[in-house]
C-alpha cells in the first residue's frame, strides 16, 4: 500500500523542506493576523535562515513530498512539552492536518500545554478535539485575551456488560450485518482493527453508515466502491475514545472475513471486532487506548477472552491493520491478554 502521508520531524539541513516550512508559516501568519484582528501577532520565522536555524523540535506533516502543516515544540523546564505554533497550510485547512500534527506530538508525552487567542474558535476547537482543555485565561498588555491548555485525554466512563450482549457506557447503534455463532463457540478472541472513511480522515459519519447499510455512494468517490459492503464490527472507538457498539457479543459480527488464528479458522465464529479509528501510517490516540482498555475490563468479566490480536495476524498477505502504528505491548498489557 503506497504512503497516504508522513508526519515526520523536518529535516532543517534540506534547504527545499526549509523553504517551504517558511512559506506555510509566513501564509498561515497571515491569514491568521486577519482572523485574530491582531498584527501584534509574532512570526516563528522571518527568513529562510531563522527556520534553519530553530532549535526547537518541528513536527512536519507531508502529502506527495508537499509540506501541508507544522507543530513546533519546545521542552520545558519541568520535562513537559510546550506547543509554540501549530502551524496549517491556507490552502489545506480543514483536511485533518492540524489534528494529525498534535496527535504525533503529544506521543510519549506525559504533559504537554499550549497557548491560543481566545478568538480563535477554529484554533480551540482543534485543540479541544486532540485531547485538551482549557485551563488558565489571561490578557496581553495590548488586551488580548489568552488561553493556556493542557493536554488531558478523556478518561472511559464506567462500561458494563450486561446479559443482553450490549455495553452500557456505549453508543448502540444496531446493525444488521450480524448472525448466530456456530455451535458451541463463545468469544475468545479480541481482533484489533483499524478503519476510517473515507480514508485517513476522522470525525465523520461513515463508518457507522457502512455498518449499518446507510452510506451514500454519492458522498465520497470512495464510497462507490464500498457502499454494497456488509460488515460490522462489534465495536468502533473514535480517536477521542467515544465508544460505539453494533453488535451484540453473543452473536457473530462480520469484520474478519477469511482468516485462522493458532490453527482455527473463521475467526468471526469465537471472536470479538473492535475498530479503532485510524489508518496504517499514523499513531493511535490516548483516548483509544485507554477505552480499549476499560472495554477489554468490561468484557473479560463475563466472556473467556484469552487473547487479542490484530487483523493482520489472523488475515496475513490480505490485511494490515491495524498498522505498525499500533502499540502491541501496551495493548497486551491494559487488556490483560495474550497475543
């Protein structure tokens, strides 16, 4: 599968990478002095020899070898990091960029805050999407209003599994792309995978369309292609960790399709399917992580789950998700499970 995109640090010795990370900076001032009303705002870089020479860490988001947005990060003095200026092209604003760049910044990071006018709504709303929230409000000498905010992922609420098969603590959203287990197979297995529609964009309706039978070809040119699917999962976690359900555990989910685990086949026949939403070439979010972990605690209480393994393992050479993005020791370790 060819490369979407790369988030990656900039290479400042390349002088074309610099160059461009000085024209997207310079475009986004601009655009954003207007928004804010406020010329007073500082550039991060006045020339080519200013980005060349930052010492600060400068996430760069890449499409087809184009510079689409930037995140530049300082270390401050208590070991956390600072986002300094997230940075999206004009051109290429509201594609996912500025999301994806924060994503990849705060990986790792047990503190992480970043400052922003308080008039700049798209700015806060990114921000709040990515994991967080406003903590301490202030005015510049010249009266505009600032906001400090620390990156605090959601925490799950409390889930339970009740008798029916359904989670309380989710969103149930039925789908009828379900059937009866086979005799005498109960759920064994968690198989991980990952999905977003259309592809590598987050946030929307499609994925809960596709799994109901409601998407509309018309909406996406990819969706032409799919819109006859029928599949589900049994659960799908948003990047802000909001969990939704589709299936009920007891009955059999259609998300592995041909696949073996340890010598079984028909994986769907003893398993549960969880989506994360994400893609092959991108991190995970905290929040994912951290309601995969309260769903596997939830459902170990009533189901002999012994395992959880990914798409790619039980479908190897068809599928690849959920990605070499995804961390396996971590997994293992919340959910309390094998591979």
């Amino acid at each position: 599968m060819q490369q979407p995109f790369e988030v990656r640090e900039l290479d400042l010795g390349n002088v074309e990478e610099a160059r461009q990370a000085l024209r997207v900076q310079l475009a986004s001032h601009q655009l954003e002095v207007q928004w804010l009303n406020y010329p007073g705002l500082p550039l991060l870089w006045p020339d080519l020899a200013a980005v060349r020479s930052c010492r600060e860490r400068i996430w760069a988001a890449f499409e087809g070898g184009a510079l689409r947005g930037l995140v530049v990060v300082s270390r401050r003095p208590d070991g956390g990091i600072h986002i300094d200026r997230t940075v999206v092209d004009p051109e290429h604003l509201a594609q996912g960029w500025g999301y994806r760049l924060l994503n990849r910044a705060v990986q790792g990071e047990t503190s992480c805050s970043v400052d922003t006018a308080e008039v700049n709504r798209a700015a806060l709303a990114l921000y709040h999407k990515a994991g967080f929230v406003q903590t301490q409000r202030w005015l510049t000498p010249d009266g505009l209003a600032l906001w400090r905010l620390e990156y605090r992922p959601a925490e799950p609420p409390a889930l339970e599994l009740r008798a029916d098969g359904w989670v309380k603590g989710a969103l149930q959203l039925p789908s009828p792309n379900c059937d009866e287990r086979s005799p005498g197979c109960v759920p064994e297995l968690l198989v991980i995978h990952n999905i977003s529609l259309p592809p590598y964009r987050y946030g929307g309706a499609g994925v809960e369309q596709l799994f109901t039978n409601r998407l509309d070809p018309a909406e996406h040119p990819y969706y032409q292609g799919i819109h006859q699917l029928r599949v589900s999962a049994h659960f799908f976690i948003r990047r802000d960790g909001q969990l939704l359900q589709f299936v009920p555990t007891g009955k059999r989910a259609w998300h592995a399709g041909v696949s073996s685990w340890r010598g079984r086949e028909k994986c769907n026949d003893f398993s549960i399917g969880v989506e994360m939403e994400g893609c092959d070439f991108e991190p995970f979010s905290e929040a994912q992580y951290r309601m995969l972990a309260a769903l596997s605690a939830a459902l170990r209480k009533r189901l002999p789950l012994i395992a959880v393994t990914g798409h790619e393992h039980i479908a190897p050479g068809r599928k690849t998700d959920p990605g070499p993005f995804f961390d396996w020791a971590r997994a293992q370790a919340d959910c309390q499970l094998a591979n």
